[in-house]
C-alpha cells in the first residue's frame, strides 16, 4: 500500500466527520437565521410567505414599532445590573470555594463537597416554592436583592473551578508560603493568573446563565419595573395571542422577532470576543494534571 492511498484513507473518515459537523451547525443555525432575516420583512409577508426574502422589502419597520411598543430598553437595564452584580460575586466566591476544596485539608471537607454535588442534581423547580417564601419573609419580592442573590454562588462553578485549580502544582504554592506569601496572595497571586482560561470559560458560561435566566425572574419580579430581558420578551410572546398591545397577529410576530434579534447581539457579541479563552477555559476544567 502506497503513502498516498494511506493518506486518502486517513482522509476520508476526517471529510464524512467535517461534513456531518456541517449539516449539524446549518440544522442549529437555520432557525436563527430564518428568524434574524424575517425581522426585517414587513409583518404581513412573515405570515404570508415565511420562507420567502426579497431583500428590496427589507426594512426596520418592526424595530420601530418594537422599541415604541416593548420596553425592551428597561428589561436590558435590569439585566444588566443583575449581570455585573450576580456575575462578579459568581466569579470572586466560586473560585475561592474550590480553591479551599481543592488545595486545603479540613474536618468535612469530602462531605461539605460531596453535599455542594448533590445541590446539582436537584431540579430549579423544586427549589422555586421555599425560595420565594424566604424573599417574601425579607421583603425582598420585586427587588434587585431577590434577583441577584439567589445562586450567585453556583455549586457548577465550584465543582468545575475546583478541577481546573486541582492541577496547579502544590510545590508551587509552599514555594511561594517559604517566600513569605500570605494564604490569600497564594490564591491571588499564584492561582488566579495559572487558572485564568478556567476563568474566563466560567464568566462566559454565567453571563449566559443569568442573561436567558427565565423561571426565577418572572416568579420572583413580577412588577414591570423589575422584569429582565426574558420576561419582557416573554411578555411580549403572549400578545401574540393576547393582543394585548392593540396590533394584529403579524405586527406582533414581527415586533418578537426584532425583539429575539436585538437580544440575541449582546450574546453573539461576548462569545466572539472570548471564544479562544472560552475554548481554553473548557479545556481546562475537563482535565487534571
């Protein structure tokens, strides 16, 4: 057998695997293509000819009406100010938990790990109903508190930080506890720079936690004052049988789907910019050593 026939035969299970990753990424992408391209049709051809695009019909019309009808602007406010808060304390006290768990020995310590594991099994339905009696004994229903404290510290975090913190070697650490260094300049100085591909997979994973976090919100911060993102968008879903904003069936579908398209860009946005450090981050929680 020549090296050339040996190449080929190498070569053709890689393009049958390059060609199924194909059709799987158009079967995902079709439906947010079809929905980015369909914002931009008058109301009435979405309904009409769904699978048709004239690009000399393309408009902002339905954005228009979006943003006089919806207060999107609001919910992406609250977003955000539930984001940076929820997201910094996720990313400041989950990797401090699974340093401790990674790199300390104490009394409990497999167990109190062992109990932070068990937390993942259970469904976020079941949790629903105490959770929501607690807010509403603080008086916290309908408030900013409520919508960030509530697993701020997620045991995912800790469980996944703390297999990304395991492989950084101990001779390191009392190198650096002979020269002086303090128990939290360890972490700060020593662990945090090594772990930062772990970290930013994790940030990137939390802003998409909390950025299409639906169930707790709308149970939680029921007031249109206090509604994110989702549950805007949400609403807005329901007038499509509702009617609830005096447009027809099509004004409405076409006002969704601007909406989902402007919601979408903030997302897209972050996982360009740190795809490569996403990569790496998920790499580096998948492996010990």
């Amino acid at each position: 057998m020549t090296i050339s026939t040996q190449a080929g035969e190498r070569r053709r299970p890689r393009i049958g695997s390059h060609a199924f990753l194909i059709l799987l990424a158009l079967a995902f992408l079709a439906p947010v293509a079809w929905a980015v391209l369909s914002a931009f049709k008058p109301a009435n051809d979405i309904i009409r000819h769904p699978l048709e695009f004239d690009l000399g019909t393309f408009g902002l019309d339905n954005f228009v009406g979006m943003f006089h009808d919806v207060p999107i602007l609001h919910g992406f406010l609250n977003t955000a100010i539930v984001l940076v808060v929820k997201g910094s304390i996720t990313l400041f006290c989950a990797p401090l938990a699974a340093y401790a768990f990674a790199k300390y020995d104490f009394v409990g310590k497999n167990l109190l790990f062992g109990t932070v594991l068990v937390t993942l099994m259970l469904p976020t339905i079941v949790l629903i109903i105490p959770l929501l009696l607690e807010m509403k004994e603080l008086g916290w229903v309908n408030t900013y508190q409520a919508l960030i404290l509530p697993g701020a510290v997620d045991a995912f975090a800790i469980f996944w930080m703390r297999q990304v913190i395991a492989s950084v070697p101990d001779e390191l650490l009392d190198a650096a506890r002979v020269d002086g260094c303090g128990e939290f300049g360890l972490y700060w100085r020593i662990v945090v720079p090594i772990i930062r591909p772990g970290l930013a997979g994790l940030a990137v994973l939390t802003v998409m936690n909390i950025y299409n976090d639906f169930v707790w919100p709308v149970v939680v911060a029921s007031s249109e004052r206090m509604a994110t993102l989702q549950v805007v968008l949400s609403t807005l879903a329901s007038t499509i049988s509702g009617n609830k904003i005096g447009a027809d069936y099509a004004t409405v579908t076409g006002e969704l789907l601007a909406a989902s398209t402007v919601a979408l860009v903030p997302l897209l946005v972050i996982f360009f910019l740190l795809q490569k450090h996403f990569i790496n981050g998920i790499l580096a929680g998948s492996v010990k050593g």
